[in-house]
C-alpha cells in the first residue's frame, strides 16, 4: 500500500509490545518506521508478563468491588491488590476518577469496548503470527480459572453468567473431582474451574524478540539506549525530539511509553492520566508435573504461565509510584500463592525474578488517537492489565488513524479527548 505523499517517516517513542505493534503496521502501510527505546527494545512492561491474549477479560479493574478491595488493601501488606498512599495530588486525583468509574454502569460501557478491541486483536494476532512465522510458543489451550472452595465457585458462577448474558463470552465449568484429570498438574480436593476455551497464550519475550528480528529484515530502524528528553513544537505541530543521541525528525510521531507516558503530558499539551501498577513474576525451569493449561487462581490472584522453556508465576496489583524494588517478601508470596494448588508448584533450581510498571488508567480503557493539539502526534498507551492482549488491534488503529483510513472498530472511546 502507498501511503499519502505528505507521510513519509515515523518515529514511534517506545519498543514495548504497542511500539511494536504499531510500527508492524505502519511499516505494511509503506511508511519509513524508526522505534527509539531509553532502554533495550522490550525490556520494559511487556518483558516478564503472564502472556495471555485473553478475550475473556473484559472486565475492567473497575469494577463496583473494586474501591472496598484498595480500602482493605491499606491494612493488609500481603494483599496483592495494594495501594500505598502519598503525598501527590495527581495521584489522588486518579484514584478519586477511578472511584467514579467503579459502578456497573461504568463497568459494562467499558466492557462492551474492550470486547470490541479484544476480538479484534486475537484475530489479528492469529493472522501475524502465521504470516511472519512468529516463533513466540503460540497456544491454544484456553485460559483456566481454578477455585479452591466452593463459595469461590459460586462467586466465579455468578462472574461467568454475567460474562456470558452481556458479552457472550462462556466458560466450560469443571467440577473438583474432574480436574485432576483435565490437567494433572492439579491438586485433588480443589472445588473446580472455569475454563474458557477460546484464549491463547505466548511467551512475550520470545514475542518481541521475533517481532524485532522480522521488522529488522522489513526495513525498521531500531534505536536501542535512545531516550526521549524534550520535544519542540511550533504552529501546532512537532518539529523535532531531542533524544539522549541527538535531535530527530519526522512527520508523524507515535507516543508508546507505557507507564512513563504520562510524563509527556506537560510537553503534549492534553491530559495522559496513567498510574504505574506494579506487578511481580518469578520465571524458573518447568516442574517435572507442569501445567499443561496457562492458569489463573483468583482467590489468591496469582496467573501461573506454563511454557515450553519455563514456567512462570506472575501477579500484584501495587499503586505505589514509580518504584523499582522487588522485595523477596513479595516473590516468596507469589510461590506460596501456588501452593494450595499445584502438585508441584514451583521448582528450586535458578529464578529470575522481575517487575513491571502496568500503564493504567482510571477507566481501564487505552489511550489511542491523535493528540489533540498536536496535529502530527498520536498516543498509543494505557493498556493496563491487557497490553498484550490489546497490541494488534491498537497497531492497526494507529495506522488507520495516522493515514486517515476507516478505523476498523471504534476508536471514540480510546481517545485522548476523553479526559
Ligand atoms: C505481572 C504482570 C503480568 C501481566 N500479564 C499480562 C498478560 O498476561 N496479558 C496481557 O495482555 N497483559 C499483561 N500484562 C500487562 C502488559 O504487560 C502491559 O499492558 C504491556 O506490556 C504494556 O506495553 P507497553 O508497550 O505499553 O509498555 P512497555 O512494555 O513498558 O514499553 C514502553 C517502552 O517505552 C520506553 N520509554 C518510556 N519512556 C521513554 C522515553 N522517554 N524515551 C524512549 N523510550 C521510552 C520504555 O523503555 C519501554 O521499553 C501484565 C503485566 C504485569 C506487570
């Protein structure tokens, strides 16, 4: 395809999953693509994840529950959704937002959008990976919800019927007693599951990592240790990045900076309302008896990612800024998450253990469009739990929307503008 004569080079402003997915498109549009990253190209959030594509999820964090959970959160240093509270007026501001959207009202319009974005990208993810022979362990194994009392089940019954009545996303429901021979990875005695059939799941580092290779050999320039320190604008427009190796220019830029976007507010004019949320994983080698399915236990809110080259336990929801420790309290939490549940739940030999800042946003929803008063500037940020899972359909929309094409799902509702 050829491309408006006006547009010939973009530079994209982050090589995680969304840079990434957004220079795939822009690059199959014909355009002359550049991915600069402060830091080595997807080492940020979209490195050490759980790596569901998961349509299930649509759900927002923003849930009617969601406000009494942070609450409890403050007197419990072992729950996994926590929010430490400080002195910063913008982030209380995004926790009072977040609190207005926590209704069911709020909870199914956000839904309904994110089913729309969410199918739309598993789809184009199914189509890239067997057009570009992604080597990223693609699996269509489904996602499995295990419960381990029966008023878990009841709860995740209820979740299920909801999903199903408003979204028609349904699970398979597996009783306790079945379960062991579903996967037998898992404990006898658990009270049973939740298995929706339709999600997959890859190893994001491998993702990425093949992602670059074949954008390299499509003609996609990567800048590695290239950080982004002040942007120059005139008459409405960005003339030019002055970056960390000198100064570039281009005619459309594409903001991907995960979490670290919403310091680009000031210099981008428009509000970019993200608080990191933190997460945790511990990635080891497979345990002789591993998992066959990827798995989640909600009621200790740990994801258990079973790969053909190791096994992950990833989880944590932490609002405390911008913090980059790993306490071995937290990791040694997400082992003994397993516990209840795995005949073998974690293995002894070497773990890596990493966190990553989660861009979220108070409606649960990505930021996706035009910056509203930079006529040559878009953001693509904001995906909160679902980055992953989101990264295709938010590539294409970004192109769609650079070259003034048709979008292919709504894009009102992701946009800047909003806020
Ligand atoms: C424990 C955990 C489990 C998760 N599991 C899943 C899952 O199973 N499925 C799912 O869909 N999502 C999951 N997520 C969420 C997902 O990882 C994120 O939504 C996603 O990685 C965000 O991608 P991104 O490209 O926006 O951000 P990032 O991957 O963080 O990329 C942003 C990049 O921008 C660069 N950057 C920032 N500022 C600048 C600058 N000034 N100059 C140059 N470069 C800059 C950074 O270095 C970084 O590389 C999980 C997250 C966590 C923490």
């Amino acid at each position: 395809m050829k491309p408006p004569a006006a547009i010939d080079h973009v530079i994209v402003v982050g090589a995680g999953v969304i840079g990434l997915a957004c220079a795939h498109y822009l690059n199959k549009a014909g355009l002359r693509v550049t991915v600069i990253d402060r830091a080595t190209v997807g080492s940020g959030c979209s490195y050490g994840n759980c790596g569901y594509i998961c349509p299930s999820h649509v759900l927002p964090l923003t849930e009617p529950g969601a406000i009494a959970t942070a609450l409890k959160s403050l007197f419990n240093p072992k729950s996994a959704f926590r929010v430490t509270p400080r002195w910063s007026p913008t982030f209380w501001n995004w926790m009072w937002q977040f609190a207005r959207c926590c209704n069911q009202r709020q909870m199914l319009a956000a839904g309904r959008h994110l089913k729309a974005i969410l199918d739309s990208s598993l789809d184009e993810y199914k189509r890239i990976v067997r057009e570009e022979s992604l080597e990223c362990e693609w699996t269509e194994k489904g996602l499995l919800y295990v419960l381990q009392t029966e008023h878990g089940m009841e709860e995740f019954a209820k979740n299920d019927r909801f999903l199903t009545e408003n979204f028609g996303v349904t699970a398979k429901r597996i009783e306790g007693e079945a379960l062991p021979t579903f996967d037998p990875a898992l404990q006898t005695g658990l009270a049973g599951a939740f298995h929706y059939p339709h999600d997959v799941s890859i190893r994001p580092d491998l993702l990425n990592a093949a992602w670059v290779e074949r954008l390299r050999t499509r003609g996609v320039t990567f800048i590695e240790n290239c950080e982004l320190r002040q942007i120059k604008k005139a008459a409405g427009q960005i003339t030019h990045l002055e970056t960390s190796v000198g100064d570039m220019q281009a005619d459309r830029i594409v903001f991907a900076a995960g979490a670290l976007s919403a310091r680009l507010a000031t210099t981008l004019e428009c509000r970019i309302p993200i608080e990191p949320g933190k997460g945790y994983s511990v990635t080891m080698e497979r345990p002789a008896v591993c998992p066959q399915h990827p798995m989640l236990f909600p009621e200790h809110r740990v994801g258990v990612s079973p790969f053909r080259t190791g096994y992950r336990l990833g989880s944590m929801m932490e609002f405390s800024g911008f913090n980059a420790t790993i306490s071995a309290q937290r990791i040694q939490q997400l082992r003994d998450s397993a516990k209840p549940y795995l005949v073998e739940p974690f293995t002894d030999g070497p773990q890596q253990t990493w966190f990553g800042w989660r861009p979220m946003t108070w409606d649960s929803l990505p930021i996706i469009g035009r910056v509203p008063r930079l006529s040559n500037a878009f953001l693509a940020t904001g995906h909160n739990m679902l980055g992953v899972s989101l990264a295709t359909a938010t590539g294409r929309l970004i192109r769609e929307l650079l070259l003034d094409e048709k979008p292919h799902i709504d894009p009102a509702p992701f946009s800047p503008l909003r806020f």
